[in-house]
C-alpha cells in the first residue's frame, strides 16, 4: 500500500520526493497540505518509509526498515499524537523535544510525523520551533495539516510546504470505478462529485447513507439563505443539530456550493460547477449575493471545520458559520 504508484494525482508533488530522494537531498521539515482524505496521510507516509529505505528510490517492500514499517513497529519512525483534541506543548515536550537529540535506534534518520499539526497551540508550536531551527542532522519532520492559516510565520518559513490540490472529478471517478464493488447501484459520479477532489472522502460517500439526507438538508438551507432573518438563521441552526455526529458532509455540499456560486458570480459561466445538476439554484443564489458575501461564506465554513475538530460547541458553531454564510 505505502507506494507512490498507490497515490492517485499529485504527481508533481511525487515527481519533485522522488528526484530529492534520488539525490539524498532533502529537507529536514516538510507540511503536507490539503483538504481532508486528498492523500497527505499516504504520501507522508510512503515519503517517511522510503527515507528510511535501504533503496532512496523507491520504498523496495523488502529491506528490514520496509518491512518494519508495513507492520507498524519502525523504532525511528515516530507519530506525535495529540492527548486531546489538540497538539499541546506538553505533547511537543514529551514526544519530540525529549527525543530528538537522542540518535535514531538503527537506521538513517528519525523522522516524527504529526498529525493535524495545524491544530498545534502557539505554545506547542514555539516548542517545536526550537527544534526546527536548530535540528540534529538525522532528524526529519513531516507536519500533515488541513489549514496552512494556523501555523506560524516562523514555523512555514522553516517547512518546505507541499500543498496537495483537490483532484479533477473525472480523476476520482475513474478510480472509484475501477474498485471491486458488490453492489451495481453505486452511482460513482455522485460521489467523485460530493468528495470535493478527495479520493478518501469519495470512498467514505459510497457507503455513507445519510449522504441525500445532508445534501437535501444543505440544499434546502442554502435556497433560503440569501434572503432570511437573524431569527430564522438560529432556528435553522437548531434544524443542523441532527448531523451533529457527522456534519462533514453538509459542510462539504455547503463548501462546494460556494465554490461554485463564486465561479458564477465571477465568470458569469456555469460549465465548471461542481453540482451541474443543481446550476439553475447556484445561479440564483449567487445574483443574490455579493462576491464579498460569498467568499466570507467560504471563509465561515472552513472556519467551522477547525472549530469542531477543536471541539466547538455544536449549535453555537452553526448559528455563527449561518450568520457569517448570510452576510450578517
């Protein structure tokens, strides 16, 4: 699995740690950008196990780093994890900082990989900055994150970043469809569609039965939007309280909506909509709404995303991501 041949697109990104790999050049901290289930995780990954390979090429699935890695049991590949829901200091202390200075165990580097290190506080984030400035030579950081806005200025400016870009439906859709799947009725372009460019979300939607109710929640929403009350935006708000266990996928129909109303409103053109199907409704919305309104939209929902990965409460998170979505 853990194979750049096993990545779907990104290819330029591939290209470029390929030929760093080649030439045993590289840096010592890199931040893996990108919308959730893009493929951050999986390259970051495959990027760490080739380092540590005893062929720079390519991981070779063979040597004993390849194989202690398939298994989950590297000793110098080390996953920072957060105690809660968000990476403290005391986690940056405890898992790095009191680590890193101590050579690898066996092989040629030690490589700490952190999850959701944009959800790192400023303090955990300075802790870290003391290393990076001043890193032992074997040591390498591979930072995965889903918002480049939450990192300091110190830590992007000493972090090659690698955003990974939504990829094209067709691309999803092609490689959805060359899957074994039991059931016929999976409707593969439905979901490339409402992945939003992300290969994990599109796999997650194939099975998802909840996904017509969020997006005809969403839909209906989204129609009343431009022209309701501050009233009714917390009674709507109230109405979300049911996708409070899973409310990613309304927010990802929301986010694509906006996506879409923003390229109408800026292009006059309907021929790259994401929801072609529902084009008579963007444009609608979109002559409603000015283009400061919409991207502010835009802004509130991604902000919305980070505040329940941060644990938010729930209603008071939607009842502001509306308002904003309104342009109150």
């Amino acid at each position: 699995m853990y194979e750049f041949s096993n990545v779907c697109g990104h290819e330029n990104i591939i290209d470029n740690l390929k030929k760093s790999l080649a030439a045993n050049s590289y840096s010592h901290a890199y931040i893996f950008d990108g919308t959730q289930g893009v493929g951050k995780q999986l390259l970051a990954g495959i990027f760490a196990k080739a380092l540590q390979c005893d062929d720079l090429a390519r991981p070779c699935d063979e040597c004993i780093s390849c194989r202690a890695f398939d298994v989950g049991n590297h000793p110098d590949i080390i996953y920072v994890t957060p105690a809660g829901r968000t990476l403290g200091v005391d986690n940056i202390r405890e898992q790095v900082s009191s680590v890193v200075y101590i050579r690898p165990y066996k092989y040629k580097h030690k490589i700490f990989i952190l999850n959701d290190a944009d959800l790192m506080t400023v303090a955990a984030q300075n802790a870290l900055l003391k290393t990076l400035e001043e890193p032992p030579p074997y040591a390498i950081f591979l930072l995965i994150s889903e918002n480049l806005n939450n990192f300091l200025p110190t830590i992007l400016s000493r972090c090659v970043t690698l955003k990974l870009r939504p990829l094209p439906v067709e691309i999803v859709e092609a490689h959805l469809r060359k899957q074994n799947y039991d059931n016929k009725d999976i409707d593969f372009r439905a979901a490339a569609i409402a992945s939003g460019g992300s290969i994990g979300r599109a796999f997650a939607l194939i099975t998802d039965e909840t996904l017509g109710e969020h997006q005809k929640e969403a839909h209906d929403i989204l129609n009343i939007l431009p022209t309701i009350s501050l009233w009714d935006i917390l009674l709507l708000a109230k109405r979300l309280e049911k996708m409070k266990d899973n409310p990613q996928r309304m927010l990802d129909f929301m986010q694509m909506w906006y996506r879409d109303a923003l390229i109408f409103k800026a292009t006059g053109a309907s021929s790259h909509f994401m929801h072609r199907d529902l084009a008579s409704s963007i444009i609608n919305f979109s002559d409603k709404m000015s283009f400061a309104q919409l991207t502010q939209g835009m802004d509130a929902i991604n902000d919305t995303r980070y505040n329940l990965k941060a644990n938010s409460n729930y209603l008071l998170t939607m009842e502001v991501m509306l308002m904003k979505m309104a342009g109150y």
